[in-house]
C-alpha cells in the first residue's frame, strides 16, 4: 500500500473481500476509503425488514471510527 500510495494522486480505497466490520476496521488504518459491496447486497436481499443491515452498517462504522494504532 505504501508504494501505490507513494504514486496515487487520488484517495485510496480498497473494497475487495471485505464483509465484516473487523475487515473493514483493518483495512481503514491503511486505506482512505472502505468499500462493502457484495455483503450489503446479499443481506438487502435476504432480510424484509432490513434489521441485519441497519445492524451491519452500524457496526462497520463502529469499527471504522476506532482508533488505530500508529
């Protein structure tokens, strides 16, 4: 990430294979943006009532907001 970030002149952000909120914490330390697709659609998908989504969203950006270790 170093390198690409040495040339990029735009934010980064990685969004590939992360569904949880612990991914999307990882990932937030290094990256400028987070993106959760895949699981979002599936549980769109999946729930009525959207409780499990509501629930997803909440705890990813509990995760994302946490301090990170510097």
């Amino acid at each position: 990430m170093t390198r690409v970030r040495k040339l990029a002149t735009q934010p980064l952000c990685v969004g590939f294979g992360i569904s949880t909120p612990e991914q999307a914490g990882r990932i937030a330390g290094v990256a400028d943006g987070v993106i959760v697709g895949s699981r979002i659609i599936q549980l769109m998908e999946k729930e009525d009532n959207f409780t499990s989504l509501a629930e997803l969203i909440r705890d990813l950006r509990t995760s994302i907001d946490k301090p990170k270790p510097v």
